[in-house]
C-alpha cells in the first residue's frame, strides 16, 4: 500500500516506494486546519493594524512622559504642601502630669507700647547717612521739615572759579545745618573742592538715589555788574515753585530781583532738575563780581537771612501757602542778632 508523505522541497509528495506525484497533495491538506491568515504579518491589513498599535502605544507614552515632566513637581509640592499643613495643625497632645481639677494661674503678658508719630507726619524713608547725606534729628516729630529729603548743590568746582565755589561750599554747610536743626535729612550734591569736576549727571543721581523731595542749588551770577540782584533759574514745570524761593530769598534778605528776569525767575532746561527725581531750583544769590553782594555772601549776618528767606520759600511751597509780598531791608533786623561763625 502506497503512504504518502510530506512534500519535499520542491513541492512534490513522494510515497514510501519513492514515487512522487501531486495527487496526494489534497489529502494532505485535508489534514490540516484552515488557518487564519489575516493578521499575519505578511499580509497588508494586519501590517497596517499592527502598525496602528505600535503607533497608539507610543503616542500614550509620550502624553503620559510629557504630562508627568510638566506637571509632575506642581503635584509633588502639592502634596508636601498638604502634609506639612496636616503635621503643622495636628495638635500636639502631651499627657499631663498634674491633677485635672488643679488650675495652674497663667501670666498675662503685658503688651508693648510704641512711639507713634503725630497724626498727618509724612512717611519718608531716611537714607543711611554718608558723606553726603547728614544723620538729621532723631526721632523730632514736630520739626517743620520732619520727613523731608532736602538735597543742596554748592555749584561749581575748583576747575571754574575756585573762589566762588569754595564759598558756595560755605554756604551750602551753613544751609545743611539750618535745615538739619528744624527737621531736615539734607544731602550734598559734593563736599570737598579739591576733588576736580563733579558732574551735573552725578550730582543728579546722588539726588535721585537718595530720594530727595526738594533740591536747592546755590551759585552767583558771574557778571560783573554794577547793581546787586538776585534771580532763580527752574524748568517750566517749577515755574511757581522758583517764585515762591525767590519771593522768601528777597523778603529776608532785602535784595532786589535782577530786572531782565520775568519777577526774578528764569525758565530753562537745567540737567539736575531734569535727572534729580524731584522739585529743584538753582539760585544766583547775587552778583559775584558785585561790590555789595560779594560782600553779603561774606557777612554772617546776611548768611544766616540767607538761609531763613530759602527755608520760608520750601515751607511755603510745603504748605502749599503764598509768600508775603512785603519786602522788609536789612535795617529792620535786630541789631544783636548772634553773629555764627563760618565753617566750611
């Protein structure tokens, strides 16, 4: 009897007496199970399904990385953040050694009493005192100037007229003084001469770094002219600040107004005012070239109205107040009025 076997290589089926034929091969395949041959890989639809799995598994890895980076150290403070509110407001409950119906007395703590200011004294940060800026009263609340930031400029350098500038350095301690005795932080726009030219720009920033609410600039007219006068320069947008300074300038002093300014002040661009950060008014106290004024801005009794008629002009601009129009002279003073001495 002839038993079919397998097919070989080629395909064909060979029996056990060594003859081949493919007739057998249906007998054969009867024997075996129809297969499912549709997500082989072979085949184009599964291919393309298995490639669509593939595909889908790594978009979700990627979402769920993606998700994890972004918004996994929120959710990890999160949860920190909740423990340690849960530990933090877990009270605490030690057992306690005394008996329950024994009440130990607790001391009552007694409550701190500050210095509180006056009611409607201003709130200014002071600047930490330096070379340039003076300590001030401590702690004088009732002071007219409590509170303010007053910057004064002794024009000038020892590279222009070194004369002059040595004596508005002068001028300039002797008004730091004064204001610092009703009150006022007051910071120097330079404080030595010999240290060659100080810029308007830095004069500027020291000013605006420590936060000055009013600066005064002090200078002369250089011309020599055969009148005694004095005027103001500030930018338009200090127009009625500049009149009040000089209108209190001349009502102490009893100088006049240089005639070929508008009422004694001068609109013009001035690089401090436009850098400093605040109201800023340079005076020319008078002609330096002047017989009289030169020696006014030498005489301690004309100093110190001086300093009075520019500490007038800044409280009647505090105040938002008028200055009197009244013009007193010189003779009206006392004549024993303490004569200070000048200190550079």
């Amino acid at each position: 009897m002839i038993q079919w076997q397998r097919p070989d290589i080629r395909g064909q089926y060979v029996s056990n007496t060594g003859e081949t034929t493919r007739k057998g091969m249906g007998l054969y395949m009867k024997q075996i199970k129809k297969r499912r041959r549709i997500l082989r890989i072979g085949n184009p639809i599964g291919f393309s399904l298995f490639c669509l799995v593939c595909l889908g598994v790594m978009a979700g890895l990627y979402l769920g990385i993606s998700w994890a980076i972004k918004t996994g150290p929120g959710v990890v403070k999160a949860m920190r953040t909740v423990v340690q509110e849960e530990v933090m407001t877990t009270p605490t409950v030690e057992p306690s050694r005394e008996p329950k119906d024994e009440l130990l007395p607790t001391a009552t703590p007694t409550p701190e009493v500050k210095e509180t200011p006056a009611l409607g004294t201003p709130s200014v940060a002071t600047p930490e005192p330096s070379a340039f800026v003076s300590a001030g009263p401590a702690g004088n609340y009732g002071a007219a100037l409590y509170g303010q930031v007053i910057g004064v400029d002794p024009c000038r350098d020892s590279t222009n007229n070194r004369e002059e500038a040595e004596n508005n350095l002068v001028l300039a301690n002797r008004l730091k003084r004064y204001l610092e005795d009703r009150g006022a932080t007051v910071v120097l726009g330079r404080t030595e001469n010999d240290k060659g030219k100080v810029t308007d720009s830095a004069r500027a920033k020291i000013f605006l770094e420590a936060g000055c609410t009013y600066v005064v600039r002090l200078k002369c007219n250089a011309i020599n002219a055969k009148t005694s006068a004095c005027y103001v320069k500030v930018t338009s947008k200090n127009k009625s600040f500049g009149q009040k300074m000089i209108d209190a300038y001349v009502l102490a002093t009893g100088m006049k107004k240089q005639s070929n300014k508008k009422n004694g002040v001068k609109v013009e661009d001035d690089p401090v005012a436009a850098k400093c950060g605040c109201p800023c008014v340079a005076y020319l106290l008078g002609n330096w070239k002047n017989a009289t004024d030169y020696a006014n801005l030498h005489d301690e009794a004309f100093i110190e109205r001086m300093c009075e008629g520019i500490f007038n002009g800044l409280m009647a601009q505090i105040n938002d107040e008028p200055v009197p129009t009244a013009t007193p002279t010189v003779t009206d003073r006392p004549s024993d009025t303490p004569t200070p001495t000048v200190t550079p």
